[in-house]
C-alpha cells in the first residue's frame, strides 16, 4: 500500500492538471441514507464521499469514452453540473454503493424529481429523456462502475 500511493497521488496530480477546470457539483441534489437492513447498519454518504462521485461522474461527462458513446447515445451528455441529481446509499458499511440518477432541468418536473417522498422508482419513471442517466460507483473500490442513459426512442427495444 505504501509505493500504491505515490502512484495514486501522482494519478490524482496528472489528471487533475488534464482536466478542464469545472463545477463537479450538480446544481440540485437529494441524498438519500442507507437503511438499516437486518445486521447492517445503515450509513449516510459523507461530504467527501459525495465530492468524489460527482468528480469521477463530472470527469467521464467531461471526457466521453466507450461507456458513454456505446451505449447508443448521438449527442455528447451535458457537463454534470448541470444535471439535477438524486443519490441514494446502498449496501453495508464494509462495501458502499452509491447509486445515482441524474436529470436535466426541464425533462422532470424539479420539486417532484428532488422532493425526498418521492421513491427512486418515480424518479426512474419521471426522467425518461435520453440525456437522463443512472449510475452506480462503489466506494470501496473507489470508482464508477456502471452508467447507463435513459435510451431514446430510435435505440429503445420493444
């Protein structure tokens, strides 16, 4: 772990100095805890741990690559910081998921999409537009692991 994290700090270093200078935070956000199931205690996503997803999520918005353009989707996705987004916690307290759904203003309706009461599968259903996407990143092993926009009619399958 020791010679792990010069190379993680240097990592950290060049992409940062690469990237584009942004706005990582989205402009509206609900989080929602994890629940207490069973023996696993229920957790609430830290400050920090928010800042690192909406980073890795702004940054694979801000430099496409096969996970976004292969999945069928003609336009490049809008800078992160434009969506509003909604982020739920998940799993037990060894292994934290944080699921994301993210929308732009103007394909749901806002105070529905961000109110807490409403579930994460209203919201599904309420950002059905093609630049509208989810995403899961595990915190443990400190990436996002899956994306996957809302399709759009043309690449929809029956």
């Amino acid at each position: 772990m020791k010679r792990l994290l010069p190379v993680l700090t240097l990592a950290a270093f060049l992409i940062a100095g690469c990237a584009t200078p942004q706005s990582t935070k989205s402009i509206d956000r609900l989080v929602t805890p994890a629940p207490t199931v069973a023996n696993s205690t229920g957790w609430t996503p830290t400050a920090g741990e928010i800042a690192t997803v909406e980073a890795s999520v702004a940054n694979l918005l801000a430099n496409p690559d096969q996970r976004v353009f292969g999945l069928g989707q003609n336009l490049p996705p809008h800078p992160f910081s434009k969506y509003l987004v909604r982020l739920s916690a998940a799993g037990p307290l060894d292994n934290k998921f944080i699921m994301g759904l993210a929308a732009m203003p103007g394909t749901v309706p806002t105070d529905e999409f961000l109110a807490p009461t409403t579930t994460d599968a209203q919201a599904v259903a309420l950002a059905k537009s093609p630049e509208n996407f989810q995403f899961i990143y595990n915190l443990k092993q400190n990436r996002l692991v899956e994306i996957r926009f809302t399709p759009s009619a043309a690449t929809a399958k029956p």
